[in-house]
C-alpha cells in the first residue's frame, strides 16, 4: 500500500477526533494489508509526516522539484 493510499484512507475514516480516525485507519490498512495495527499505525503516522513536509505538488514545477 502506498503513502498516499494510507492518506486518502485516513481521509475516508469517519469525522471525529484526529486520533479516533488514525486509529480506524489503521484498523482498515491492517485488515488489507494483513500487518499488525500497531504496524499500520506507525506506517500511517511515517506517510502523514512524510506529506506534511513535502511542498504540494502545484509549487513543484515552480521550485524546480519535479517527481
């Protein structure tokens, strides 16, 4: 499962508190992924501060960054 699949999964995890919906999206990457929640967890927890540091991919061309 990639980072932004983990992402987009956090994103469909019911509205409430931050830690309520990482939880139910770990529950769900374990259960597709066949890892351990607390693996998953880490692994949402890696690809959500991995995302919050990187540039949005509109100002990559800009900063000359392209992927």
């Amino acid at each position: 499962m990639t980072k932004d699949e983990m992402i987009e999964c956090l994103n469909s995890a019911p509205k409430g508190l931050r830690h309520e919906r990482l939880l139910w999206a770990a529950c769900k990457i374990a259960r597709l992924t066949g890892a351990t929640e607390g693996g998953a967890y880490k692994m949402l927890l890696v690809a959500l501060v991995e995302a919050e540091s990187e540039p949005p991919d509109e100002y990559l061309d800009v900063l000359g960054l392209t992927r």
